[in-house]
C-alpha cells in the first residue's frame, strides 16, 4: 500500500520542476490526446442494439418455430439465425483480421468472404424451407432419430 506521504512528496517535487520549467520559459510539457480508429461519419450504437434487439428476438422465434410450424416462422427464423450468426462472426474478423497485421488486402476479402457465406447460407436455408419440410421440422426428424 502506498504511503501518504511519499505520494504528497511526489506530487510535490513534480509540481516545483512544473513551475520551475514555467519561470524559465521553458516550453509546457504537452499532452497529445489521438483518437485512432474512431469514426466522425456515424456511430455503431444503432447497430448494437439492432444485434440485442434480434438475440432478444431470437429467445421468441426460436420456440415460436417448433411449436406453431408455419412458413413464415420458417423464413423468419432463417433470416433472424443467418444474421445473428453474420453479425457475430463479423464481428470477431474485425476485431482479428485487422489491416496493421495483415496488410489492406487480407481483411477485405475476408470480409467479402463473409458477406458470400452469410447470402449462401440464407440461400440455402430459405431454398430447404421452400423446396423441403422447413428447418424446426427437420430439426425435430433429427432428434426423434437420435
């Protein structure tokens, strides 16, 4: 722990060099404050609360699913998992793939990358809702399987 009056102390001696520096004429130490990576064009809180809003959604159309089978909820359920999913996965490629490690390329086309796997994946479920029984009901053949 720290003693009182060693910090008082310090405190002390660095505001005399401070004044001392003053009285010569002696240029004030400058603080630079840089603000990196932050955005002036539009801030990203309306998008976190979509993303809580649709997993807060998700405890609802998860069961909503199963339990009234419907074409709608299907689709609904399809589009509210592929973009929970999307919005997770890209969040953990930005924050990874960052253009200082790996250079203005790589992180592009990562997120591209993303972008194609999340239309394929929407895609395909919402092809398997309309062409075969729907995911809920698929997902229950498989567990009566098991």
């Amino acid at each position: 722990m720290l003693n009182k009056g060693v910090l008082t102390n310090a405190c002390i001696r660095f505001n005399a060099i401070n004044q001392e520096q003053l009285a010569v004429g002696a240029p004030a130490p400058q603080i630079i404050v840089q603000k990196r990576f932050a955005s002036t064009e539009h801030s990203h809180s309306g998008l976190w609360a979509a993303e809580k809003y649709l997993s807060a959604a998700l405890l609802a159309v998860i069961p909503a699913a199963f339990i009234v089978p419907m074409a709608p909820l299907e689709y609904l359920l399809a589009l509210s998992l592929v973009t929970h999913i999307h919005w997770g996965v890209e969040a953990i490629v930005v924050d990874y793939i960052r253009p200082s490690i790996f250079g203005a390329v790589i992180p592009k086309a990562s997120i591209i990358t993303l972008y194609a796997l999340s239309m394929l994946a929407l895609g395909g479920l919402c092809y398997f809702n309309y062409t075969d029984i729907g995911i809920s009901h698929a997902i229950r053949m498989m567990m009566t399987k098991v």
